[in-house]
C-alpha cells in the first residue's frame, strides 16, 4: 500500500525503492508468509511445532521493530512519522518485554512439545521447510541491509548508505529458487515425494515458460535476456499453478457441473494458495516489465509544445493557476496522443499547502492495464517553462494486481478454521459425534 501510494500520490514515478521504512513492513510479511506455510505442516502432519511458533515470535517482534524504526526517528527517511528519542525509548522497552518474554517462555515450553511425523527431504513437508528456510533468509537479508547503517554509526561513526544494489545481490538470488520450488512443492505428495513424477506432471509449465521467453526474445531482441528469464518464471508459476488447480478440480476428467462441485467442495486453504501463487506470478511480471522496459524523458516544456514517448505523443497546451480552501496549485492541461488520435486528457499538479507550508505534486496516469502512461509537473523554470517528467511505464499495473490477489490469497486461507486453530473441520467432528450418538 505504501508503494502505490507513493506511486498514485508522491510522483516518484516507481514503485519500490528499499527504503528502510519499507524494509520494516516487509520484513514481517517475509516471516509471516513463511508461518502460514509452516502452519500447514502442523494441521497436517503434527509436524514443525517448535519452529512454527518461533516464526509467530519473530514475526511479532519484527513488526514492533518496525514501529520502533518508524516512529524513533533512528532512521533518515522520508515515510518517517516522527523524530521523538523518548517515544522510542518506550518502543525500544516494549520491544524488549514482549520479545524477551517470549523468547524466555518459548525456551522454557517448547522442549515439552511432541515431535510430529517424519518426512522425506523430498515431500510435500520438505518442500514446505525449503519455503520457510528461503523466506527467513531472505528477511535476515532484509534486516541486515537496514539495521547496518545504524550498527556502523554506532560503532565506528561512519555514515554508509545501503540501497537497491546490495538488495539485487543478495535478495535475489534467494527469491528465485523460492520461486522455482514454490511450483513444484504443491505436486509433491506428504511423507514421501517422487520428484521426477512431480516435475512431468509439469508439462504444460515447461512449454508456457519456454514460449514466454522466446517470444520476449523474439519481441525485443537479445538484450532483453533478464526481462525474458523474468517472464519466463512468472510464465512457469502461473501455468504450474493453474496445473495444480485443473488437477485438483479434475478438470479434463469429467463433465463440467462435476468439476464445479469439486471446486466449491476445496478448502478454502486450496483456493488460497491458489490466488496467492497466482498473484505472485502477475507481480513477477509486472516488476520484470517496469524493470525492464520503463521510459523516461525530463524535458522543460512550455505551453503548445508536445513530446513524443514509446509511441504517444503528449502535448502540453496549458498551465494555469488554481486555488482551493486548502491549497494551491499548478495545473498542467496535457492531451495524450497516439497515431494523430486523442486518447485521454491529462492534468497533473504541483500543490503548495499554505498552513504547512509544504508542496507536493498530483499526478497525471493514463492506464489500460497493461502500461501506464505517467506525468509529473515540476517547478517553473522563470521563462515560463515547467520542468516535466513523463514516463511509460509497461505492466506496472500487473504489480498491483498482484499484490491485490496475493493479499486476498492470505485471507481466505485464514478462514479456514483448520490453519487458525489446528483444529478437525466441522464436517468430520459432526460425523464423528453423530457416530457416537448411534452407538449410544
């Protein structure tokens, strides 16, 4: 939410910077993901207890670390809320209470919990373990790139700065087996799994991850091989997830009204992970395409005069003077072009907030879904030109459909009453109950 409206609202014309605000509200999501998987192995095989609510330990913590960043005022950023030492000496001591007990607790009970199943390295719990090793990794990664500014102050008073390279060395490298494992890890069974059956169940992702790479090959030329090996694993996620899904449903197995009963009969687990791997497969496209195809042109336009970017052609034909009760405002009057033809007007703002005596821009997009179009409104040059940014950005609204279906994916599996309390699902205790009463 943060990085759409940074996007929608700020103008920064991205969608993720690493930023160590950022950082704080991903990391919990990292461990968090990694429990609802490892929350599975427990419903299901009595298995990774210990390790399971450790993960629910670490993801609370992580989310009052957070805070304490956040609000503290220990970190230069600008999604900072505050610079208070006394409001976060006070985070810092609930941070201790609540993580220090129940660090103390967990090693005083956990030795007391009984071990679950055993399993195979490969099986669906190993696949499981994979994930939740991965996924702490990662935010290990995460929180050493955004705690080590603040270490080497302390102790050596030397100012560094970790951005976005340091991420794409580190972090990525983890995520892509992650990813690769995350469609193969559905097929395999429990206790005990046969890889090479798993992967020729796959079939249909192995085709749709060779096409997407060709034909990405094949559109924009060899220098493009990150984007296609990008799409490739977005291509190879969905497609083994759409697998799964057909499997489960019995798709090509029978008449349509039966595959119908079979989908609505699925736990709501089932449909979760669904959407939640499918919208991680959209998000990997759409980052791949910003990443890779996004123009920019900064130019220092005056009214009547109109530039041209991948294809369109935008023309600035005013800019006027607005007020209302709470701010005022530079308006830019643009029309977007393509092939002669007017496809959409286009107003964005440079906004001065009197009472804060703050600016900030509003900006101007232009989507079909597949690309947006983005202008930003910059300062007057004096001569009665503005500074204008445009870009065009492909496929970022892929991101935000994503996330959107990665989000409800996370919500309708903790529905399912068996992942929030381990418990048998209502159908099986009232057949079970009813089996007793008949004996009776």
């Amino acid at each position: 939410m943060g990085s759409w409206w940074a996007y929608y609202t700020l103008g920064w014309g991205g969608w993720w910077f690493w930023d160590p605000v950022e950082n704080a509200s991903f990391m919990p999501w990292l461990v968090g993901t990694a429990l609802l998987h490892s929350a599975v192995v427990v419903e299901k095989r009595e298995a990774l207890k210990t390790w399971t609510i450790l993960l629910a330990i670490i993801t609370f913590s992580l989310s009052l670390l957070g805070t304490f960043l956040v609000r503290s005022g220990v970190l230069t950023s600008v999604h900072a809320f505050a610079s208070d030492p006394l409001r976060g000496v006070f985070i810092l001591l609930l941070l201790s209470c609540y993580t220090g007990g129940a660090l103390i607790l967990f090693a005083w009970r956990a030795p007391q919990l009984a071990g679950g199943g055993l399993f195979a390295p490969i099986s669906r719990e190993g696949a499981l373990v994979l994930n939740n090793l991965l996924l702490a990794t990662a935010a290990a990664t995460v929180l050493l790139g955004t705690l080590y500014p603040l270490l080497l102050d302390v102790v050596a008073h030397q100012k560094v700065s970790v951005g976005p390279p340091f991420y794409s060395m580190t972090f990525v490298p983890i995520m892509i087996p992650l990813l690769v494992a995350m469609a193969v890890g559905p097929m395999l069974p429990w206790k005990r799994g046969d890889l090479p059956a798993a992967l020729g169940r796959l079939k249909f992702a192995f085709l749709a991850t060779a096409a997407a790479a060709l034909v990405t090959l094949a559109a924009t030329g060899a220098r493009s091989l990150g984007a296609a090996c990008g799409l490739a694993l977005a291509a190879w996620l969905l497609a083994a997830t759409l697998t799964e899904l057909a499997e489960r449903v019995r798709l090509f197995a029978g008449p349509l009204p039966a595959v119908w009963r079979r989908a609505l009969n699925l736990p709501r687990a089932s449909w979760g992970m669904f959407f939640a791997h499918a919208g991680m497969a959209v998000v990997i496209a759409g980052i791949t395409g910003s990443t890779a195809w996004t123009e920019e042109k900064i130019v220092n336009g005056r009214p009547g005069q109109a530039f041209e970017i991948a294809g369109y052609t935008i023309a600035l034909y005013r800019v006027s003077e607005v007020a209302s009760p709470d701010f005022t405002a530079s308006r830019a009057d643009m029309r977007l072009l393509r092939g002669g033809r007017e496809i959409a007007e286009m107003h964005p703002e440079k906004r001065f907030y009197p009472v804060e005596n703050g600016a900030a821009t509003g900006v101007a997009i232009h989507t079909n879904l597949l690309a947006d179009v983005y202008a930003v409104i910059g300062d007057p040059d004096g001569t009665g030109g503005y500074v204008l940014r445009l870009y065009y950005n492909p496929l970022v609204p892929r991101i935000w459909l994503g996330a959107a279906a990665m989000a409800l994916g996370g919500l309708i599996s903790l529905t399912d009453r068996r992942h929030r309390i381990g418990a048998p699902a209502r159908r099986a205790r009232a057949s079970a109950t009813a089996r007793v009463q008949a004996a009776e």
